[in-house]
C-alpha cells in the first residue's frame, strides 16, 4: 500500500490488519473492515502477535519505500515482474495507492 501521509498509511494498514487476522481465525467479515472498525477491536495478546507477523508480509509506505521494498523482493526471487494487490476499505484509496505506485517505477 502506498500512501504519502503517515496516518494514511497507517489506516490502510490497520484494516489490513484486522482483515487478515479474520481471514486466518475463519472469521466472516462483512467486506474489508473500515479504520474504525479496526481500532475499535479489542486484540488479544496472540492476536497482537499474529498481526506483528502479518506486518511482515506487508508493503506499506510511502511511494519511494514502497518502490525499494518492492525492487528487493524482485531481485530476492529473481523475477522481473511482481503484481501488487491494494486490498482497502474505500475504493479511493485504492485508486490513490496504484497511482503512486504507478508513479514511482514510472520516475
């Protein structure tokens, strides 16, 4: 996920959080939960833990880290082609991500 703004970017990872949590206790979320639904959910201590290891599956920053955590895993796996996946609650958001994908490997 790219976002520009810190608190941006710590929504969108704060959703993806809880989202993927849900989907590996086989929880039933009703679409991918919003900012506020992620903050009002109350982790316990594995929960807490399981979301700081999913945190390090993650790729979220702003565009330029982005772009330098996503050129290393390409060269790690020795591809020349990666295909990013922006999963969030607000559709804008998401929009917002690929664009400043877009525009950091097109700089």
């Amino acid at each position: 996920m790219c976002r520009n703004r810190g608190a941006g970017r710590k929504k969108l990872a704060v959703s993806l959080d809880l989202s993927l949590l849900a989907n590996e206790q086989g929880l039933n979320l009703e679409g991918f939960p919003s900012y506020e639904e992620a903050q009002s959910y109350s982790y316990s201590p594995y929960e807490q833990k399981r979301v700081a290891a999913n945190r390090q599956r993650m790729v979220v920053g702003t565009p330029a880290s982005v772009k330098e955590q996503l050129t290393a895993l390409a060269k790690a796996y020795r591809t020349d082609e990666l295909i990013a996946v922006t999963i969030t609650h607000h559709m804008q958001d998401r929009l917002t991500s690929y664009r400043l994908l877009k525009e950091a490997f097109d700089a």
